[in-house]
C-alpha cells in the first residue's frame, strides 16, 4: 500500500460575492473584511500543525485566504488549477435565492448549468490533483486552501454516495481532513467549525 497524505481542506474566508448571496463559480470575488479576519482566525487553529506544502486555487478568495496562512506556518502557496470552483457557466453572477427557485435546483445533487462544468469533469480534475499532490507528497501533510463545491464533490466521492451530494452545513474556512492513500481515502473530519465562532 501507497503512503498515507493527509490533506486538511480549507474553505477560503467570505467572499464578496457570499456576503451577497451570489453564485460565484469561477468569479473572481475577492474577501471581504470579515473573509480577511476568518483567514487569521483559520491561520491561528493550523499554527499547531506541521504541512509540507500549501496548495491555494487562483482565484483571489482562495489565494488571499491561504497567503494569510502561510505566512504564520512561514511556507510557501503554489497555485493547483485543479482544484478551481466548478465553473457555473451562465449562472456566475446569479443570487442564490433566484438559483434555488429554477426547477432544475437540487438540494442534494449536481446541476450542471448552461456553458458550465459537468460533475464528472470536476470529479476528474479534482481527483487528479490530489492524487499527484499525493504521489509528490507520500507520508506528508498538504493543506488545501479551496472552494465549497468542489470540497463538497471530494467529500461526497469518498462517503460514497455520489451522485448525491452530502450537504454538511460548510461555513468559510471550515475544515475537512482526508487521508489518502492515492486511491481510497479516509475523511476524519468534514466541514468542520467550531474554530469559527458565532461572530465570524
């Protein structure tokens, strides 16, 4: 059996674009102040924790958040294309409750909107970068600044229960912890946040 890497999956802190309840995909909504504090806050609770690596996503919510964490764990970020939101094609931009009214809405499944990424799309390229992450990375620790939707469809994949989506309440810069062999993996936690706190 391959080395365990243990993967710590951090959601970027809130975003303008979640402060205004909008579909954000693949925008590029920066943090607010209140993303900024939840950032320093998340950075506290990992001080502890030993990682090998940062890996953040490019869009800004997720490279800001982790540049905030890496700083106190005095490591470097690299950028990983891969674990990028899901493209929501047409409806970037969209309020959340206009997108919860379509018929086409499931609370415990995969839309795959108009000019947007399908589930099986973003489950390979997500797949595939944790499972290279994993091959550079055997025996180590790797933390993962990203995004809901796409930690949402790992987590999902590793309960097994995909194509329905488990649907963890999944706070800004909740954490999920995976271990990972390169092939199967073992969550021991999901979208956790009690490091949060009411005020953040």
């Amino acid at each position: 059996m391959s080395e365990l890497t243990t993967f710590y999956f951090v959601r970027h802190g809130e975003s303008e674009a979640n402060a205004a309840r909008r579909f954000a995909g693949r925008t590029d909504s920066p943090l607010t102040a209140r993303g900024r504090q939840q950032a320093e806050v998340v950075a506290d609770t990992l001080a502890g924790t030993k990682f090998d690596r940062i890996v953040a996503t490019p869009l800004h919510r997720s490279l800001d958040t982790a540049n905030v964490i890496a700083k106190r764990l005095g490591l470097p970020v690299e950028i990983e294309p891969d674990l990028v939101e899901i493209d929501v094609g047409d409806k970037a931009g969209a309020a959340w409750d206009e997108i919860a009214a379509l018929p086409e809405w499931r609370d415990d499944g995969f839309v795959s909107w108009p000019n947007g990424e399908t589930l099986e799309g973003v489950l390979t390229r997500s797949l595939r970068a944790l499972r290279r992450l994993a091959r550079e990375t055997p025996g180590g620790t790797v933390l993962v600044v990203g995004h809901g939707g796409v930690t949402r469809i790992l987590v999902s994949h590793f309960l097994g229960i995909l194509p329905r989506l488990d649907r963890s309440p999944a706070r800004n810069t909740n954490l999920t912890v995976l271990v990972f062999d390169g092939v199967t993996g073992r969550l021991e936690k999901v979208a956790e946040s009690s490091h949060i706190g009411e005020t953040h």
